[in-house]
C-alpha cells in the first residue's frame, strides 16, 4: 500500500493528471502482485524488467534489469510482504507517533491511522501531526536557518519540541 501511495503522491505532486495516476497505480499494482506470485526470481526479474521497459519508452535495458533487480531483491520481498500492524499489538511501552503533513512520502492521515489502530491495546499512545514539516522532519524551506549565505536544511523545531515535551512527560511518569 505504502508503495504505491508513494508513487500516487510523487505523480500528484509533478502535477500528473487523475487518469495518468490511477493507470499508473494499477501498473504498479499489477507489477507488485507479480513480485509477490512469482518465488522464480530470475523469472521474476524478467517479468518485472519487461513491464518497466512497456511502461516507460525511455527506459534501457541496464536501467531495467537494475531496477527489477532491486524489486525482486529478498530484502524488498520482505519490504512488501511486511505488515506491521501485526506486530504492533505486542507493543506496551509509551509511543509518540509523529508525521509531518507536509510529508510527500508517506500520507500523514493513512500513516497515523494505520499506526493508531495497530497499538489500539497500547494504552500510552501519544499522535501527533506536524504542520510545514516534512518527511525528514524538516520545516518549510523558508524558515531554514542562513548558513554561509545559504539556508540549509534543519531538523523542525517544532518537532523537536514535541519530542521533547514528550520525553518530559514520560519521566515525569
């Protein structure tokens, strides 16, 4: 899911059209499913290597070949095949769930949610949603810092202070 909500928002965010994404995303769809269906990797590959040739005219072999490589590599499998949500109902120690709504990878709300319904059980369980701050925890590029006459990157204070507040608040416990 994950994955392929990466790839709808990336296609939204370049200004893709609705139509364009939804073909797209069951491109995606049906490129993932054969990862999953076919344990054959070197058959895996070729499948792969050949649908991201088709759907992209600009694509080389190499590129391909490297690509459906990566997608067919045992630790993407796990990547896929993974669902944490099954895991998080042995989770019992206090948890701060942090996303930024800026953030382009991952979708803040879906995000949250997963997580919130995974440590349902959890009864220390903290979310909160991040405004202008990206998926790396930064702010918007207008309040970097000016270092060396340029603004650089930094962790999002706001998002620091939450972290903080939150440590404070479980020592406090």
């Amino acid at each position: 899911d994950i994955v392929v909500q990466q790839q709808a928002t990336t296609l939204r965010t370049l200004g893709t059209d609705n139509a364009q994404i939804e073909a797209a995303t069951k491109r995606q769809q049906a490129m993932l499913e054969i990862i999953r269906q076919t344990t054959d990797n070197s058959q895996a590959q070729a499948i792969v290597a050949n649908m991201l040739k088709q759907n992209n005219a600009a694509i080389d072999n190499a590129t391909a070949q490297a690509s459906a490589a990566e997608m067919t590599s045992a630790r993407y499998r796990y990547f896929l095949a993974f669902n944490p949500v099954e895991k998080l109902t042995a989770v019992n120690c206090p948890v701060l769930l942090l996303n930024g709504i800026s953030d382009l990878t991952i979708n803040a709300d879906a995000n949250l949610n997963a997580l919130t319904k995974g440590l349902k059980l959890n009864k220390s369980v903290t979310v909160k949603k991040l405004v202008g701050v990206n998926h790396l925890y930064q702010s918007d590029p207008a309040k970097w810092p000016i270092v060396n006459g340029q603004q650089q990157p930094n962790f999002s204070p706001e998002a620091q202070e939450t972290i903080r507040e939150w440590i404070l608040a479980q020592a406090k416990k």
